[in-house]
C-alpha cells in the first residue's frame, strides 16, 4: 500500500505513521545537534589576556561564569576596609605575587593601624608604618594604601590622636578635605569643617596639627549650617585651648556669623557665644586677644557684655531660689569680668 496514505477496514478509517528515519538521516541530524551545541560554547567563551610574559602569544579562554565567580572571591578579600581588593591587584595590569602579598599585608594588618590611631599609639603606628605601610610596588595597590592611610588619619583626628595624626601626616597619608571643594581657588576652601568639629570638641592638639600642614583646614572654615567659624565653635563651647590655637594662627576675633539666629547666630561675634554660653575664661580669653566686646548683633542689638550680664543675673535668680546666699562663689563670678 501507498505510504503515507490512510485506509478503511470495516468502515473505519485508519491514519498510518510516517516511516521511521535511516541510520543515515540519524546520524546527520545528530551531527547537526553536536555542531550547534559547539558553535553555542564558542560564543559563550571569550578571549582574555595571556598570564605570560611580554612575548608570550598564546591565548588562555576563561568562561563568563569563572569572571563572576573570581570577582566575587577577589571582593571578599577587603572584608569591608577601605581600598578593595577589586580596586587594586584584581584590575592591575601587573598582577604578579608580590603585590598580591603587599595588600594581603595591608589588609592584615589594617585593624590593627586604625586601634592604634585611634589610640593614639604613636610607637605602634610607626612600627606598622616602617613594617607593612611601605611604599607601594605600582599605582594599583597605591590606592589601597592611600585609602587605608586616609581612614587611619581621619580616626586620629576625631578621637583627638595629636601625634599619631602627625605622623600619618609626615608619611604621606592625605585626608581628602580638598575632593569636596570645587576648584582650587582658597575661598573654596574655606568650606572645610573639620577645623570647627575640632575646636568643638576642644580637639587643641589636633586643631594645631591641622593648622600647621596644608591639608586644606584654616582658621577662616565655616560650618555650611550656620556660618560660624572655628573661633566661634571654641568660644561657644568655652575651649579656651582652641581658642588660644586659633588666635596664634592669625583667626578673625571680631568675624560674625554668616546667617541664623541666637547664639550661633544673626550677626553674632565668638565673644557673644562665649557670653551667652556663661563661658566666661573664653570671654576672657578673647578680650586679651582683642576682641571688641561692645559690638551690637544684629538680630537683637545686644553686645557681648549685656549678654554675659543677663547670664550672670540668670545664674544668681537660679541659686537664689534654690536657698544659696549670694555674694559667695556665684558673686564673685558676676565681677570676673
């Protein structure tokens, strides 16, 4: 019978099957299989550069997955500290052994660098600088060091770590206050705050070490918030160290705040925050300094002298009701100044 066709048989109609293919034709469309699977890993490998020397032209495949899976083990080599492993050896055009043991040092031995900074661990900090913090072998691995030298010091500075921040500083360490500031015009500069964090805290030592080196921190940085300076954050907060640091740097005893309103504020001059805070050796300080204590602010008219007055006459009502005689201690307070 006709293949292909269907028949009846007893008056049902019966559909037949297509002939099972030859050997042959099995063979040919494996093969056809096999070809498109070779073309499919061909594609998905991809040509990358040689691990041997200059003259070695031999080409080495590596596999997408293996690029992943290699990136993912080089990221987990920082374990969270600045400078990753990705930013260095792993994209570094040299990537031989001994820079892959200079950062597996550096990342070693980093906890230890940022303890003793923030210790203020000077020997310690040496012995790891002279040990591990060397010079980098290329730019790559520079980076780590960079970043990790800049952590260091910037811990220093905020735990108030005077000789380590000196040291780091001397060898190099850079803490980046310039990356924020657009241009490199002095004005700009001045937007720096770490000078007034530190004569916040009453940081002298490290306020002094910011000042004598050119790592972007001078008398004239104003906090963006309220435009106050370095002098104004001491005398507000009665640092009378910070106070003297900053007059013997040349700062503006008369500079008034840039915007706001009461004590950081409207107008208002380092000696009439230390007046209105009751800091009354910082008053002192700043009148020995030369400060004008009979300057009006401008969102009130009041000078400084007026403004220590009325905290003096605060003061006293206060102990008044609380049953102390005045005339002792608190009087003698009121005629300091």
């Amino acid at each position: 019978r006709p293949t292909g066709r269907s028949t009846t048989r007893r008056g049902m109609r019966l559909a037949t099957t297509a002939p099972a293919p030859s050997a042959a034709a099995s063979r040919c469309a494996h093969a056809g299989r096999e070809e498109e699977r070779r073309r499919c890993r061909h594609r998905a490998w991809t040509r990358v550069a040689p691990r041997g020397g200059e003259g070695d032209d031999s080409v080495r495949l590596a596999h997408p997955r293996s690029r992943v899976a290699a990136a993912a083990s080089a990221s987990s080599r920082g374990g969270g500290t600045p400078g990753s492993w990705n930013l260095g050896v792993a994209h570094s055009a040299a990537n031989k052994k001994d820079q892959r043991d200079y950062v597996d040092a550096l990342f070693a031995q980093y906890p230890h660098l940022m303890e003793a900074a923030e210790a203020d661990d000077r020997k310690k900090v040496q012995e790891l600088m002279d040990a591990v913090y060397l010079p980098a072998p290329d730019a790559s691995t520079a980076k780590i060091r960079d970043a990790q030298l800049r952590a260091a010091a910037l811990a220093a500075a905020r735990a108030g770590g005077a000789k380590s921040l000196r040291l780091l500083l001397d060898r190099g360490a850079d803490l980046g206050l310039f990356d924020e500031v657009v241009g490199s015009d002095p004005e700009e500069r001045s937007r720096c705050t770490m000078g007034v964090e530190c004569a916040g805290r009453g940081r002298a030592e490290v306020l002094d070490v910011l000042l004598s080196e050119d790592v972007g921190v001078s008398t004239e940085c104003r906090d963006p918030r309220n435009g106050t300076t370095a002098l104004m954050a001491a005398a507000r907060f009665g640092h009378v160290a910070c106070i003297a640091v900053l007059v013997d740097r040349g700062a503006d005893v008369d500079a008034r705040s840039e915007y706001g309103s009461g004590a950081t504020g409207g107008g208002s001059t380092a000696a009439m925050m230390a007046a209105e805070n009751g800091h009354a050796g910082a008053l002192n300080a700043l009148r020995a300094a030369g400060a004008d204590v009979n300057l009006t602010r401008e969102v009130d008219g009041k000078t400084a002298m007026q403004l220590h007055r009325e905290k003096v006459t605060a003061e006293m009502k206060k102990l008044s009701n609380m049953g102390y005689v005045q005339g002792s201690s608190i009087g003698n307070y009121a005629t300091e100044i």
